[in-house]
C-alpha cells in the first residue's frame, strides 16, 4: 500500500503554474489604462438651486491632492460667504471627499461620485453652498451636491474642456538636499513627467513627480544615476484624512 504523504511532504506548486501566475500579473500590469481624460481648463461658476440653497460649483486639473486642497482654498476664498465649501477630488496619490461641516457623506461623497461616474483623472471639484430655505436634509444634500457636480461635468464636455491626456502615477523620491536640483531635472528627462510636490526634512528632501504610468521604475533608476545612488523611493507626504482633519490641514482659509 503506498504511503501517504506526511504533514511535512506537501506537493510544490507546478513551476508552469508559477509561471502562468507571474504572466497573468504582468497582463494585469499592462492592461492598466494607457490615456485618461481630465480638464484643460477650470470650468465655472455653475449654479444649481434646490429650495432656495444655491449651490455654486467649479472643477479644475488637480496632479494631486495638495494641488486640489489649494484649488478648493481658492474657490472658499472668493466665497467667503458661502456656509459650506464642500469637495472631492481624483487623483494619481488618491482620492478625497470633504463635507466641510454638511452631515458627514451628504456632500464630498456624492461629489467624489460623480468624478468617478465621468471617468474624470487628475481634477477636483469644489461646491460652495449659500443655504435658503427650507432644511434639505440628508438625502436632500446628498442629491443637491451630486446633481450640483453633474451639472458641471455636463458643461466642461459641452464647452470641449474635457481631453484625454497619458495616464500617470505618482512618485516621490527621497535624496540629500544637496541633490534637488539633480531630482528637478529629471522632469526633461521624461515625458509626461512634473514635481508636483516637495518636503525637506533634515538633511534630506523628498519630491514627489507624476509621471507616466509604467516608467516609475524608469525614474527611480535616471534619479540614482543622476545622484551617484543616493535618491530612493519613499512614502509621499501624508495625506490628510477627510472630514475637519483635511479641512484644518489643507483648507484655513475656508469658512
């Protein structure tokens, strides 16, 4: 009778199944989408009223989550007025959605809903509100804010605003400040390749580069070329987490 096979004696997985694994990885890796569409330009104000609340929305190209916190600081800015400057945003480092004081899910969610309904890269949508009227409530909100952001989307394809451009990916890459000028080059190496991001901490300074999708590992090797092996790839910035964290640490100017 043969034996059994002990705990100790299991099978190895079949090396043409271990191939078949790393080429189904690197057909998922090429199937990652070549183009995107995002704005070429600001589009707005739009307008949209629900009971007397007027909603005032307006979208923007944003390479990333700072750069859409910036663009929502200066939509609250010239609406120091409005109750509530609520936004979302698409972007190579994430995504976010800011109620900025609206129950919480009724108006950055619904925002970020219809961004990602539209297929929308690289932009940001901000919403300031003038409340009137009667109370809308949290369904109210959530439909005012999405149709709010629907409306917009629907006149920046109107108007042509709408292109699609390379898709990219955010990178941030840590060296010596001595070699930022070295890092900042690297834009002209590249192509789609921009800092849209930098930090200094101590002796070192981290920027972080959108650049085209699949040529991160492509940058990481002409940046240690460019800085005799001293750059390395770090985490990015920390991103501020929705809700008043995000609003304190990328909005001050709202309210």
């Amino acid at each position: 009778m043969a034996a059994h096979p002990g705990p100790t004696s299991r099978a190895r997985p079949h090396r043409l199944f271990v191939v078949a694994l790393a080429s189904a990885a690197r057909s998922a890796r090429a199937a990652a989408p070549a183009s995107a569409r995002t704005l070429r330009a600001d589009v707005g104000p739009a307008v949209h009223e629900v009971r007397k609340s007027r909603f005032v929305s307006y979208a923007g190209r944003a390479r990333s989550t700072a750069e859409a916190a910036l663009f929502a600081a200066r939509v609250a800015s010239e609406h120091s007025r409005a109750d509530h400057v609520c936004w979302a945003c698409v972007c190579p480092d994430g995504v976010r959605s800011i109620d900025h004081g609206e129950p919480a899910g009724t108006a950055g969610r619904p925002i970020l809903a219809a961004l990602q309904a539209s297929e929308l890269r690289e932009a940001v949508i901000a919403v300031a509100r003038f409340r009137a009227g009667p109370k809308l409530g949290a369904g109210g909100l959530i439909r005012a804010y999405g149709a709010a952001a629907r409306q917009l989307i629907g006149e920046a394809e109107g108007a042509g605003v709408v292109e699609v451009v390379a898709s990219t990916s955010t990178v941030t890459l840590g060296a010596p400040i001595g070699e930022v000028g070295a890092l900042y080059a690297l834009t002209g190496a590249l192509a789609p390749c921009e800092v849209v991001g930098e930090e200094f901490a101590d002796d070192e300074v981290r920027v972080t580069f959108s650049v085209g999708a699949g040529r991160e590992d492509e940058l990481l090797r002409r940046a240690r070329d460019a800085t005799a092996g001293c750059a390395r790839r770090v985490s990015p910035p920390a991103a501020a987490a929705d809700g008043d964290a995000a609003r304190d640490a990328g909005q001050g100017a709202l309210r």
